[in-house]
C-alpha cells in the first residue's frame, strides 16, 4: 500500500497485477466515473481513498456500524483487528481499465477491437473479485465534471455496473462479505444489508442499455456458483436465503411453480420438514420469498407457526423476534403474499422486540400500505425502545407513492416524540444516504405541515446516549470522536 500512500494523483495508465499468490491480500475498490474521458480527473477520489486508507492504518479512523442495524435492531458487524495489519501490507485492484465507457464504444471508432476488448474485460470482473480479501465502495460527495451532477453513495447505489461489482462480491465464495462503504477521508461505515437487498443488478442504471443483459449474465453465473458452493458446504440457511432472493437479483420470475419445485429448491426433505423448522430459513420465510400464497396456506396445514419468530438471520438483515408478515412486509412481498398470511392468522401489530416496529412501520408499497389498513393495523402507536410510530419509521427506508400513501391514512405528521425522539422529517434526514427520492419524502412531508423546526427530543437510555456523545466531544474535540459520536 505504501506506494499508492505516496502518489499526489493517479494517472490513466494501464497496470496489471497477479492475484493468485497464497496469503496475498487484495482490496477492491468500487466507485463511480466523475467524467466520461477519465474516472478521476481532478484526482479527488484518489485523494479520499489515499487519506482514508492512511486513517485506517494509523487507528484514526474506524469502520462503523450502520445505525440503523445498530439502533433498530442491537446488531453490529464489527471490524477486526488483524484487518488493519492486511490492509496496510495489502494491494488495491482499482479498477480503471476493465470495462471500456461511452466515449470508447462510438460506432465506427475501432468498433471491432472494442467490443473484443470489453468483452474480456467483463469476463474478468468476477475473478478479480473473488480474488481479493476486501471490498470498498468508494463514495465522496463529488461532482461529476462534464454534467456538474452530484456523484455519493446514492448515485454509486443507482449505477448498474457498481451494482454488479457489488453482487459479485455478495455472491463470492467466501465466509465474510462485509462490504466497506467510505463517505470521505474521515467517515466509513459497514454498508446496511438493506441497501443491497432492495438494489438488485436488473433494476440498475445503465449509459449503454445493452449492459443490462451482459451484467445479469454474469450475476446469473455468479448466483448459480454461490448456490452450488452454498448446497454442497453449507449453512444450509444461507443457500435457502440466496436461492430466496436469485430472482428479484435477476428480475425473473419465481422459480416454484408447485410444491415438488419448491422442496427441491430450498432443501426440504418434506412439506412437513419444512414446517416444522423452527429457526434461520423456516419453510415459511421460503414460501414468503418464493411469492407463492398456496404453498403459505399448504405449509399452515401442516402446522407451520404462522407468527414464528425469526433466529439466526441477523447478518441478513432478519433480525430476532422478526415475524413472516414483518419481514414479508420489509422485504416489499406483494399485496397478495401480505394478504394470505393475514387470512392464515398473522397478527398485524406483531412488533420486532429490539425496536418495537410493526409491520405497519415496515411498509414498501401503497398496495402494502392497503392490505394492513383493511386488516385495521396499528399506524398511529409509538412502542418503545424506539419510540417510532409508522410514519416515523417507514419515513426513512420507504419510497414517497409509500409515504403519500401513509399521510392519506392520516397517520400522525407530527407525533409525539418518545425513546430516540425523532420524528417522520429527522428520520427522512437521517436516513437520507443511498435513497433517491428523499427530496420528494420531504415536501411530502413539509406539504402536510411536518414541523420545521421541531428538535429531535431522545429520552431514556438514549437520551443518556445523546448525553455520553456531548461529553466525548467536550472532552476530545468533534473532530476526534467517532462518526456515530458526531
């Protein structure tokens, strides 16, 4: 790392390295073109990554936990100390060169040597990305040269071709990965499941439109080894998660057309086996992913516990005390799925422990927003810890059709602020990154007279949090505490 420590900018240079040497360790870096001749032509994004690897290996600058992983649900990745020592020794694949942009692919413009040249560009990505050890998604808030648009962590989200370097890396063969996200030279974080969940490779943006396809191509591959690994090696609960998601990943559709289909896929010895798992994947949750209301209905009958609690799956984002309609509904299922367990007797106001959220706090879809409110769902109440109401917390994660469709079932713009203190605008605020319409969120919000000027207002253990925080900044300096602190 040292030599990439001391250069003041890095210049559009071809380089090549072998990854293939035992112990080497390798970091991928992901990041978005800021203009459409150079990836980096002020070298801004170089600088970032520069100082904040330097941070890294010095113990200034920490990898945090995601808050709401942290706040909603007492889960945290955690970053470990022999890391530190790989990255100041390791290698950066920076990927510069691999996939030929726009301005290289003009028709008649060394068409043939092109096209052959980003073809075996992008049959290389997955193995450079199974080869390396640590996955960064490089996303100061920069502007892009040639369109003056703002370039972060949401538009790096959007980008299709940064969306496949992400997948790949989900779906390499290994034990960890975490993905690194770093905002700038002094904060980065480990990324929230939920952003890759709900940002699958099909839906990405993409310059060129033919990409859509080649990109799927190869997630299909990558997908289809992951669950060959995952099928023979195990855990069985993260082949059963992986075979759950490949069709939202491609933008297919559902794989089970009927119950032999469905136990072939997901591993069960029997329709019974499959109800009578209690913990991590259940036959439930399969049925739930695999959007077929039948196999809900046919797994009740033989006895499948309709309100089981969720274990095990918190470093998917499932987190203990989830139930199959709190997960269904934060998972963006259809109306129908919510529906029919509604009908099979899940109760609507079940509330995740660690939070207090219910499903109607977890809502994705004004279809979604319909189905609870004809069940009468709770979409006024705060719970503790949290002390969110529905509004609050679908604010920050759900798109403005769902918020919209909240402020026209008269929930409360303005609730009484309990546990964290916040209300439906802060949450709009807080959880703004990676979230393309949280401008829209909030004149929907400020349109129903949201108050402006309203302070969040934490009570309780954090309140005492909030109070803590103050004291490291008094003691050692804003600048010095931890981006969570600040």
């Amino acid at each position: 790392m040292d030599p990439f420590h001391r250069m003041a900018s890095c210049k559009k240079t071809p380089c090549y390295m072998n990854l293939e040497y035992p112990g080497m360790f390798a970091i991928f870096v992901s990041h978005q073109w800021l203009s459409r001749g150079h990836p980096d032509p002020h070298g801004q994004q170089t600088e970032v990554l520069r100082n904040a690897l330097q941070a890294l290996i010095h113990g200034s600058l920490h990898v945090e936990p995601h808050t709401p992983g942290m706040l909603y649900y007492d889960f945290a990745f955690e970053w470990d100390s022999s890391m530190t020592a790989n990255v100041a020794n390791g290698y950066l694949f920076f990927d510069w060169f691999a996939i030929p942009q726009l301005t290289a692919r003009q028709e008649g413009v060394n068409e043939e040597v092109t096209k052959s040249d980003a073809a075996r560009a992008v049959q290389s990505i997955p193995a450079y990305v199974e080869a390396c050890s640590l996955f960064l998604a490089l996303v100061p808030e920069l502007k892009h040269a040639d369109t003056g648009a703002i370039c972060n962590y949401t538009s790096w989200l959007s980008r299709g071709w940064c969306r496949a370097e992400l997948w790949l890396w989900l779906l390499s063969n290994r034990l960890d990965n975490n993905v690194v996200v770093i905002y700038s030279a002094t904060e980065c974080e480990f990324m929230f499941q939920y952003d890759w969940q709900h940002n699958n490779i099909a839906s990405g943006d993409f310059t060129v439109p033919s990409d859509r396809a080649i990109v799927c191509q190869l997630g299909e591959t990558a997908a289809a080894g992951k669950l060959k690994h995952l099928q023979i090696g195990g855990p069985v609960d993260a082949y059963r998660y992986f075979a759950a998601h490949k069709h939202k990943l491609l933008g297919l559709q559902p794989l089970c057309s009927d119950v032999d289909d469905f136990l072939t896929l997901f591993q069960f010895g029997s329709l019974e086996a499959a109800a009578s798992n209690h913990t991590g994947m259940t036959g439930l949750l399969c049925a739930v992913y695999a959007g077929h209301v039948q196999l809900l209905r046919l797994l009740v009958e033989s006895r499948a516990d309709v309100n089981q609690r969720v274990r095990g799956l918190g470093e998917f984002g499932f987190y203990d005390s989830m139930t199959p309609l709190i997960i269904a509904t934060r998972s963006n299922q259809g109306p129908d799925i919510l529906h029919g367990l509604i009908e099979l007797g899940a109760d609507v106001d079940a509330r995740v422990q660690q939070s207090g959220i219910s499903a109607a706090g977890l809502v994705r879809s004004p279809e979604q927003v319909q189905v609870l409110s004809h069940a009468r769902a709770d979409f006024q109440s705060c719970s503790e810890p949290l002390g969110f109401c529905p509004l609050t917390s679908a604010a920050g994660f759900a798109n403005h059709e769902t918020i919209a469709s909240l402020l026209a079932a008269r929930c409360n713009v303005n609730p009484q602020l309990q546990g964290i203190g916040c209300g439906p605008l802060h949450a709009v605020a807080l959880f703004s990154r990676g979230k393309t319409d949280a401008l829209k969120k909030a004149q929907l919000l400020l349109s129903s007279r949201a108050d402006l000027d309203l302070r969040a207002s934490p009570s309780g253990w954090y309140g005492w949090l909030c109070q803590k925080a103050q004291m490291e900044s008094n003691v050692w300096g804003l600048e010095a505490c931890k981006a969570k602190a600040r």
